[in-house]
C-alpha cells in the first residue's frame, strides 16, 4: 500500500529560467501546485515507512521491508532504485551521507561522499593567469570526483542489513531491465536537461533517444545501467571499483579528458564516523558531522534560538522571518571560513557550538533592523589547539531509522554516462573550493580549508538529522538543494518542534533562504505576503528577484498520543509515502 496523491508538473518553463538564472541551483527543483495554508494529509503505518522523491523507489523500499528486510536494507534498495527511477540525483556514480539509528539506540554516520583523484590539486581548475575556467569543475569527465555511493550502501548493508545484499538489489535490476513508464513530469525532467545530456554519447543514447526525445506513456528501458546492477549483484562493490565496471568507467573517464583512474577507484574507502550532537529545549539532535557542514550550521542556528520565544513571534511574522534570515546569515559566514574535510583539517566545533560563542552570535542580532552581509565577519577561531541531491528516509517496525542523502551535485551531475555502464557521473568537484573567494554554482564563498587535494571530500551541506525527546526518535528528515538543504532541514525541524505542524503540512509550509553571500533572501511563490515583505523591506532586507520552490523534504515523525509513524514526502516534487 502506497500514498497515491497525483504527481505535480515538474520543471514548467518558468520555474527552469529562473533556476538557471538564481546561482545554477540543480534542476530538480520543481514547480508544485500548493498555495500557503493547503496541504494533503501525512501518511501513517502501523510498521515501517518509507519516504522518497519517487514512487516507484518508495515502493521498491516497502518492498523489501514486506519481505523481511530492516529499514537498511530498505535504503540500499531505495538507493540503487533511484539510480533508475530519479536519474538527475539518484545515482551509482555519486556520493553521500547515511545516518543510522538501531533498534538499541545507537546512532552512526556512514561517509560515503566521493573523493578528488589523485591527479587533482588546488590549482586544478584554474588557467594560467590562475583565473577558474568557466564549466571545468562542472560539466563533463574533468568535473567527476570518485563516486561512493555503492561502497557506502555495501558498507550499511554489511554492517545492519539482514537479507542477501543479492535480494536487496533485485528491484532495481528489474526496473533498470524491465523499464518503467514515464509520465509527463519524468520527460519534462529529461527535456529540461537536454542541453546537458545531448554533450555525450552516452547520455544522449540512453535519456535522449538519440535525439529523437521520449514522450508521456513510453517506457525507458536502461539495460547498460541493469547490467551494472547485475554485476553488483553478483560481485557485490568490487565489481564497481576493481572489476569490469571499474575499467569501463576509467576507460570512459580517461578518453573523455579527465583525470580519474582506476587506482582511484580501487582505493575509495567509505568512513563511519561519529554523528554530532546537540540540544535544542527538550530535545536531542543527532545530524551529519564534516565533512558535510549542514549539521554544525543546523546545531548552531537552533543553538542561537535557544531562548527566544518562536512561538510568541508567530510563525511566516516578519519578526520570525528576521530572526531567522539574521542566524542563517551568522551561520553561513562561519561555514565559509571554517568548515573542510575532517581528514585534511580540524574544524573548531567546539569552539564554533560553544553555548557562550552562540550567544554573542545571538546578542548581534538587532530585532529591528538587518546587519548587511559584508558586516558580518566569520567568528575568530584562530586559536585552535596544537564543506543533484534527493533524499530519502526510512524507519521500520523494530524502531531501525535510516536518514540518507546522497548526490551527483548538478542536476544529472557532469552530465556524462559512462560508455557501456548506463551510469551517470557527478560533477561533485565543484564542490571544492576552485580558488578561495570566488563562488562555485550555488554562489556558495569557500575558503582554504575547502581547498582540492588528492584523495580529500568536499564540503557538503547534505543534512541528514534524527531528532530525539526523552531519548526516543520522533523526527528524521533531510532534503536536496544545496545549501538550501541546511535551511529547509532547520526550518522543517522548527515548523514540527515548536509550531506543532504534522509532519505533511511542516514540510509544505513555504520556506525561505539566506546563506550570507550573495545578501539576498530567496523565497517561494506564495510563500511571504507582501505586507510582510515591505516589512521586512523596511528593516533592510533585500529579496532576490525571483522565486520557486526549493528542497525535497522526506521526513518521518512519531507521534506519542497515536503511539504511531507518519510519513512526509513533499508535495512541490510529487513524491510518496509508502507503507510496509
């Protein structure tokens, strides 16, 4: 059983100009048909959820729990079936980030971000005046870090899941072989992109049909990508870092002028590290540590709010939205300067979550009047002792909790599929800094620390975050976009905390976005009435000149008087909820 709301329109002429003009934010970001105030009703089950951007995978996951399967081995189905179903985020050829909490309460992160090759350095995509070269870092092989996601989901299904990693897999080879019918947002998706994809023969092949395009009602067929997922099935992740998959995925990369190898493959380790942990009232966060920088930010903007009364201020005020542009501001500026990969640096996260550091950052705050972004200084932690997207949650029957975001960055990534492997590849380098102080496509500002190395991850926003009272879980979510992942995620988090939305209308109430540079507030259709703006206007804010929809929230929550899950999929992507 499944949630079967209509799907929305995606990716309508408009909202596309406005995406490619508004800092190249990935394409998935779809047009919705809800207004302020509407909603549908959250899902709810008497056992397992699970919460994707597609219905198709949503069901593969619920699949998978019917047949006996925990809520990791859920994810790795949803994962390898997004890779078919949802090709401009879902991927092989990507990286990310699982949080996972067990049935015994125990909480773990598994890193799988991709790495720069070993050829890479900090002066990678620069010219000889040292000057970045327009579309090195995101278009094309040069773009391709080395992809994670298959050893992070043999890395969680190894270690938490019950069924054959073999069984596991079966839902997306049949999608992949078997083909699904498209619909009329799916082409649009593809259509949208065709700049892109139309660049490599292998893309224009598979999503192009040679140039003779797809329409609503046909069915894509991928069997060079259920031919991968064979292999894996069969080999488990060394048939994509060492063995056939491998050498066709160097081939592909060496003859389309970029640089990864297949050592690089072959040495790509996913990493388990320690979630961070923080308080916000009564409750417990448990979100992403670096190398992404969406849990730090997301602890110290809740830590800044720590004593002010949200709900007196009434949520969607002016006097709200203020306080809450002014902490993404603070946040942001420190994110800039201070965040990298764990291995190659030392993040001052102590120094950066300290309750008395948060509090000056707080008394900065003027109620009535914005700081201009160029009078908001990084923190000095100089001190110190001796960094396309889709996401997807799941919890089963037995309390298991998977919160998983992962990515090809770019909408479908570098827009190249690997010849013979029917697998796209990312664009993740971008999320290096290419030169500290010039922005990369989501206009983010990136220091040092962020630098390009061989071997190194790079600074992610990717958010996943499980939320505790009285040390049980009753929210996990996370979401896609960029940096607006860490303010969708906060905002989400605050709309269910402290204004008690249910976990449906939380997620569709309308969002906003601030992240220091550019100084500009980006906000939906609908989503700030205009009496507020012009308040807000007054006190010096400055909006962005366009708007549309942003995030792709999955999210599920427990609510204690009903004893039960729901399950949120939001409703600007046409996503579901499905039940075990």
């Amino acid at each position: 059983m499944k949630d079967t709301s209509p799907r929305t329109g995606l990716f309508p002429s408009q909202a596309l100009a406005t995406l490619v003009l508004w800092l190249s934010l990935p394409l998935y970001f779809l047009q919705a048909t809800w207004l302020h105030g509407a909603t549908r009703a959250p899902v709810w089950g008497q056992r397992g959820l699970v919460a994707t951007v597609s219905p198709l995978a949503s069901e593969a996951g619920a699949t998978i729990l019917r047949q006996g399967g925990n809520a990791a081995d859920a994810a790795v189905a949803v994962g390898f079936a997004l890779a078919v179903t949802w090709p401009a985020a879902g991927n092989l050829g990507g990286g990310g980030f699982a949080l996972v909490r067990g049935q015994d309460g125990k909480s773990t992160f598994i890193d799988y971000r991709e790495t720069a090759p070993a050829a890479a350095d900090k002066n990678f995509y620069l010219d000889a005046k040292g000057e970045v070269i327009p579309g090195a870092s995101t278009v094309g092989y040069r773009a391709v870090g080395t992809p994670g996601t298959v050893a992070g989901m043999a890395m969680l299904h190894k270690k938490y899941g019950k069924l054959p990693w073999k069984k596991v897999l079966e839902p997306a080879r049949r999608l992949a072989i078997e083909g699904f019918v498209m619909d009329e947002s799916f082409v649009s998706m593809l259509e949208s992109n065709k700049e892109r994809l139309e660049k490599f023969p292998g893309s224009r092949h598979i999503f192009l049909k040679d140039g003779k395009g797809f329409k609503a009602g046909d069915r894509l067929v991928q069997p060079e990508l259920g031919w991968s997922i064979t292999q894996i099935q069969r080999q488990g992740e060394s048939a994509f870092y060492q063995g056939e998959i491998a050498q066709r995925l160097a081939k592909a990369i060496k003859k389309g002028g970029g640089v990864l190898t297949l050592d690089d493959l072959k040495n790509y380790k996913a990493v388990e590290r320690a979630p961070l942990e923080g308080r916000f009232k009564n409750y417990q966060i448990i979100t992403a540590p670096p190398p992404s920088s969406g849990g730090a930010l997301i602890l110290a903007m809740l830590g800044m709010l720590e004593k002010d009364d949200l709900e007196a201020l009434g949520f969607g005020s002016a006097a709200y939205n203020h306080l809450l542009v002014e902490t993404m501001k603070r946040a942001f500026a420190d994110r800039a300067e201070w965040f990298g990969d764990p291995d190659f640096t030392q993040n001052p996260l102590q120094k950066f979550l300290a309750p008395d550091y948060l509090s000056k950052r707080r008394a900065g705050i003027n109620l009535t009047k914005t700081t201009p972004s160029q009078d908001i200084k990084p923190g000095d932690f100089s001190d110190k002792e001796s960094t396309e997207t889709t996401h997807y949650t799941i919890v089963d029957a037995q309390g298991m909790i998977i919160s998983n975001t992962y990515t090809l960055n770019g909408s479908f990534g570098s827009g190249a599929t690997a010849d013979g492997t029917g697998i796209l590849l990312n664009n993740e380098m971008d999320d290096f800094s290419s030169k500290p102080g010039s922005p990369n496509m989501y206009g983010l500002l990136q220091g040092d620390r962020n630098a390009i190395a061989p071997k190194k991850r790079p600074l992610s926003s990717m958010t996943p975050t499980i939320v505790l009272e009285d040390g049980k879980p009753i929210l996990a979510l996370g979401s896609p976009g960029g940096p607006t992942i860490i303010n969708s995620v906060f905002q989400v988090t605050l709309n269910t905390l402290v204004f008690g939305m249910n976990i449906q209308a939380a997620i569709d109430a309308p969002k906003f976005h601030h992240q220091w540079m550019p100084d500009r507030i980006l906000s939906e259709p609908f989503g700030i009435n205009p009496d507020t703006k012009k308040i807000m206007q007054s006190m010096g804010h400055n909006f962005g000149d366009r708007v549309f929809q942003f995030g792709d929230v999955q999210a599920v929550f427990y609510d204690k008087k009903r004893q039960q899950w729901s399950g949120g999929s939001d409703s600007r992507h046409g996503g579901s909820v499905a039940v075990e």
